[in-house]
C-alpha cells in the first residue's frame, strides 16, 4: 500500500504562482508512474502532469505545457508540481496519483491521460482569482 498527501494548495492571483506537494508513505519503492490530476465540480478529472521515478521523464497535458512543472525528490518520496503563470481555469481539486506500472506515464506521453493508477491522494484545492 501506498499512501499519497498532497499540500500546498491555496488561493492566487492570475499570473501567480504555486507549489503542490505529495508525499509518499508506505510501500514507496513500488511507485513507477506519478501523475497530477485536476477537477472541477462537474467535470472529468484531467491530467495534468507525470514522472517516471525511475528516469524522471516527464509529460504534461498541452493546457499546462511551458507554465508548470513536475518534479521528484526521491530520497523524500515526494513529487511536486510548481505552477507559474496560473489563469482562472487552473482552479480545480488538485490530485497526486501513483502507480506500480509504467503505464500511466507512457500512455501520457501519447496523449492519453488514463485515470487507471493504483493510489489516489485526497487532492488540494487550488484557486486563481482574475
């Protein structure tokens, strides 16, 4: 088992900025695939953004390309996400995701962001004010 808490959440201005944490607890050598996912009331969860914790490889969904950045510690099992330039519509439930298998992250870095990771966190609210 793996358990994942997010922090770090909060209000901005547009144009702000924000750091999102997770942090890993339990089995952490078996996470493969950490994702940041996003959602609105009333809408699907998005992707947003994964790593591979072994190579580090990156992948981001285009809305948030070129204005935030994932990132990994593992010696602290904890994945960020750094979020510059933030617009009204980055407002959402933030959510750290990991998985035991590669597939998440490969799948991103086609295109598609699949909801199917092993371990949900309990999400961080973000809120950008225009």
């Amino acid at each position: 088992q793996v358990q994942l808490v997010e922090s770090g959440g909060g209000s901005v201005q547009a144009g702000g900025s924000l750091k999102l944490s997770c942090a890993a607890s339990g089995y952490t050598y078996s996470r493969k695939c950490m994702g940041w996912f996003r959602q609105t009331p009333g809408k699907e969860r998005e992707g947003v953004a994964a790593i591979t914790t072994g190579g580090g490889s990156t992948f981001y969904a285009d809305p948030v390309k070129g204005r935030f950045t994932i990132s990994q510690d593992n010696a602290e099992n904890t994945v960020y996400l750094q979020m510059n330039n933030l617009k009204p519509e980055d407002t959402a439930m933030y959510y750290c995701a990991a998985d035991t298998t590669l597939l998440p992250c490969i799948r991103a870095g086609r295109g598609s962001w699949s909801l199917d990771f092993d371990y949900w966190g309990q999400g961080t609210q973000v809120t950008v004010s225009s």
